[in-house]
C-alpha cells in the first residue's frame, strides 16, 4: 500500500512511520522541517509540505493509497481553527488526484454532549483545559458528515495518549465519543489501529472511539 502521513513528526505519527514501513507499505511523510525525521528506509520518502496549503501538498498525494492525518494542534483561545483548516486542505488535494481514503487521529470526547459522561478528574480539569482543541476536532468531523459524502473517511477517536510499547493487547472499538475501559492507550497501539482500518471497509464513513 503506498500511503501519506501528515503530523508524521509527532508521537502517533512516528510510530505510523515505522509500523507501515516494518510491513513494508510506501510511505511519504509530509513535514514542515524534514529533518525532524532521523529514520531512512528505501520505502520512506520525506518531502516538504504545508498542510494548510492546498498546492504546497497536491504533489506528494499522487498516487498515494491512503492519507493519514496525527496532526496536533495546541488549546488556543478563544478557538483552535487548525484541524478544520488541515483537513479542508488535506481532501482538497486528494480530490485533485482523484483519492478517495482518509484516517484521521482525534479523541474522545469530541462531541460535548459525551464530556458529561467523563470522570470527575477529567470532565473538572482536562476537558475544560482541551475545550477548544476537541470543539475544533468536532467542527471538523462534522463538516466530514457533511461536507464529504465522496470521501471514505474514517475518524479514530483514540482517549488518551502514552509513550508505552506496541502490543497485541485487544483494542476495543465503538462507533461513538468514547469506550466502557481504560481512558489511556499507547500512542503505537492508535498507529496500530489505524492502520488496520485502511486495509478493512468496515469503518468507512464512521467516527470509532478505541480503547482497552
């Protein structure tokens, strides 16, 4: 499978970097700063890019299989517009090479109805902290909904994120804002499962929450 990365410098995007190319898919990983990325593989391909600009990243989608997107963005107030913008960008450029699949990194609780469901440490102290970030992401989603009836999206809603090994620990799955389980899960175990979903039609379309 030949395959985009956007976000490819960050935890999650790293290990999706090393996860597809130890199964020996293409990979072009599209930075800012390319040197961020020490690895070399004879799949890997680095190239520049500005992912809020449509022309600067049309180029490095060719004849790609899959996009994936583990862009983060920082709390901003009063709002985050970065998620909404990379994406807009993102199908913009895989509609102009004719692309079709796109697996993009969020968490739960990006629907504010689910944020009353969380623990008290979480709902009183995180969410608040990560309002605008999660609001940004739901913006987004939505406008997927919407917006994009001839992209095969699928969004991974992943709780949160640790540095801890790969495993083949089960991963739970729901389509929804969050999972009965754990509220903590390795950043390789969400590359794991995002890659998984590339090679499955079961999640087209759909917004999965993960966890253990």
């Amino acid at each position: 499978m030949r395959i985009a990365v956007f976000g490819a410098t960050g935890g999650t995007g790293l290990q999706l970097l090393e996860q597809a190319l130890a199964a020996n898919h293409h990979v072009t990983a599209i930075v800012r700063t390319p040197a961020k990325i020490k690895m070399t593989h004879e799949n890997l391909k680095v190239v520049t890019g500005d992912v809020f600009n449509t022309e600067s990243i049309e180029g490095a989608l060719a004849d790609q299989d899959t996009v994936f997107s583990c862009l983060g963005f920082k709390p901003e107030k009063p709002a985050v517009t970065g998620y909404i913008n990379a994406t807009k960008s993102i199908v913009a450029a895989m509609k102009k090479n004719g692309l079709k699949r796109l697996v993009l990194c969020h968490s739960w609780y990006t629907d504010p109805e689910s944020r009353g469901e969380a623990i008290f440490l979480i709902r009183w102290f995180l969410l608040p902290m990560i309002r605008t970030v999660l609001d940004n992401m739901r913006e987004t989603e939505l406008w997927l909904e919407t917006e994009c009836a001839d992209i095969d999206y699928t969004v991974v809603r992943p709780g949160g994120l640790t540095n801890g090994q790969l495993t083949d620990t089960e991963i739970k799955h729901i389509e929804g804002p969050h999972v009965k389980g754990s509220s903590r899960i390795t950043r390789a175990d969400v590359a794991r499962f995002m890659l998984n979903t590339a090679s499955t039609q079961e999640f087209i379309k759909k917004q999965v929450a993960i966890g253990y």
